[in-house]
C-alpha cells in the first residue's frame, strides 16, 4: 500500500495503441453532467475511446456516433473497465467509492474529480478539469494502492455473505431503541465485550471518514494497519485501537441479543445480521488503485480537506530560507 509507480507505455508496446477511459459520473446532478460531457469531448478530440456506461451515457444525452472515436457504450458495471487505463469518476466520496465497486475486479486505477463536499478521495477539483484532461491524455499521472477490506458473514457456521470495503466495514445496532450486545475478537482470541451502538472496522484511507467521526485515530495511508472504534460502548475497556493489517478481526452478535444488528460496508451495501451472526474482517487480497495528479504530503490534504487552521506556523530555518526566497513565506 502508498506504492507510487509511473504510468507508462509498455516497451515493445504499440505506440498507436487504442487507449480507453471509462467516465463515470453522478449524472442526477447538473454539474456533475456538464463536467463529465467536458471530459468526453476532450478525450476524444485526443483520440481516446471513452467508455459510458449506457444509462449514464442517456442522462448525459450522448449520441456515441458524435464523437471520432466514437463512445463505447457497456450495460455490465462489473465488467465496465475492461481494457481501460483508468476511470473518471465525477462526484463526492459516494461516487468514488462505487467506482471502486465497478473497478475492483479489474484493480483499474480510479481518478476522482470532487464535486461534493469533503472529497477525501479525489484527487481533482472540478475548476482543475482542463489540467486534469492534460494529465490523462500526457499520461502524467502516478497510481497508488491502498489497503482495502475482506468481509465475511456467517450464521450457524455458514458463509451468508462477503463483500470488500474500502473505507469500512461497521456492525451496527438495527433498532434505535435496543443495544447490540457484541464480543470482538482479534486473531482467534476474545478482547472484549461490549454493550454498544456498533464497531467500525476501518481502513487507512476510512480512516477519515466514519473512523474519525467516531472518534477514531487519523492513519497515514502509507501505514499499513486496521482500525477498530467501538460505538457509543457501555464498557470501561471502549477505546478505538489500531491493529496490524495481517490481523483478522471478528465481531460476534451474540445470541441472546433482542434485536439484530446490520452490516455495512462503506456505507453502500448491507445486510442484516440476527442473533448469532458472526462478522469476520480481514485485509483485502485486492487492493484499491487511486491516480495521483500530485505529490503533496498527506498532512497538507488534511489541512485542505478539513480547512485546518497553521497560522504562526514557520517551519524549519531552511523551509523559511525556501519560502523567502519563493516569496510567499507563511505570516
């Protein structure tokens, strides 16, 4: 995970290669339609295929013979980014993170392009969509693996359900009025029990996201590691904890629970778990791929995302040489 490799054409490969985006966008919104018809002609005029999947491709009211190459149209999200060297996504972190639903069997590199709020995951903001366009057509981008999650249900010793995660994973509580009565385990052994709303398992890159709105730890997203944050637990031992990203953490409802509890997984797919339902977490044998258009340290996305106040900060004698000499030393 954080490995950073150079996108580049294979020697020996065919320069005149056709090359493939897959564009996908939050075509409910206006501006999410005008950037991702921006994307579309541009890509073309550069002679890249742009693949849409076709509903998009009707609320975008895009004709695909209008375009040289013309616009491949696909009606199979799992399959969508066959052949593609990367996926646009235009929208906010929900948008990207079904990217990752439509790109994880094909591990095709996912650049995002924030129209949302937050946007932890995009690496583009929309009035950046000229630069970004000239970074994909110049293949001026690096790609960047992060740690994703391997989730498992089982009930009376059956596997119901699996899926990934690549924020989190959380147990949560179905009824508002009841607790969920839970006793996690870490590789084979229990750690505690708990009287609580719910756990969040979560990745480095979830970290930011449900983690940390639970009061969990922020992690680096080149420290490979797993987090776990009881929610709103009734007990003295209740405190977020980071565990080693080859660990396996299961969370069991436990029986005699009144109520049931659910699954989550990024805040996207769910199912419901009864009494007995054990959840098994663990680390993802595939991997997330984000473009990286830039190589700012993640401490200063933090400050940009999260609009983090500096001011007085002065850095070390020879960043403020450097910053004196730029011109643009901080107050």
């Amino acid at each position: 995970m954080g490995k950073t490799d150079p996108v580049t054409i294979p020697v020996g490969a065919d320069p005149e290669a056709v090359r493939r985006v897959l564009v996908l966008a939050h075509t409910r919104r206006s501006d999410a339609r005008d950037v991702a018809r921006s994307f579309v002609k541009e890509l073309t005029a550069h002679g890249i295929v742009v693949r849409l999947l076709r509903a998009e491709a009707a609320d975008l009211e895009i004709d695909p013979e209008a375009f040289d190459p013309a616009v491949e149209l696909t009606d199979s999200e799992t399959d969508a980014s066959r052949g593609c060297e990367l996926t646009v996504v235009i929208g906010g972190d929900g948008s990207i993170l079904r990217a990752a639903e439509v790109t994880h069997k094909r591990l095709t590199p996912v650049l995002g392009v924030n129209l949302g709020h937050v946007g932890f995951l995009a690496e583009a903001e929309h009035e950046d969509v000229a630069a970004t366009i000239e970074a994909i057509v110049g293949q001026r981008y690096t790609t960047e693996d992060r740690l994703t999650l391997d989730v498992r249900a089982f009930h009376g010793g059956e596997l119901v359900y699996s899926t990934f995660a690549v924020n989190e994973a959380s147990v949560e509580k179905a009824a508002r009025e009841r607790m969920l009565e839970v006793v996690v385990e870490i590789d084979d052994r229990p750690l505690s029990r708990w009287g609580c709303d719910g756990v969040v398992c979560a990745t480095p890159t979830g970290s930011t996201a449900y983690n940390f709105s639970a009061g969990g730890p922020i992690v680096w997203p080149q420290v490979e590691a797993l987090c776990i944050v009881p929610l709103s637990a009734h007990a003295l031992f209740a405190r977020p904890m980071v565990v080693a990203p080859s660990s396996v953490i299961a969370v069991e409802v436990l029986a005699g629970n009144q109520g049931a509890g659910v699954l989550w997984c990024d805040g996207r797919r769910s199912v419901d778990l009864p009494p007995g339902a054990r959840i098994e977490v663990s680390r993802g044998l595939r991997p997330v791929r984000l473009v990286r258009l830039h190589e700012a340290p993640f401490a200063d996305r933090l400050v940009a995302k999260f609009g983090l106040s500096v001011e007085g900060w002065r850095g070390s004698a020879e960043r403020r040489r450097e910053a004196r000499t730029n011109g643009d030393e901080p107050a």
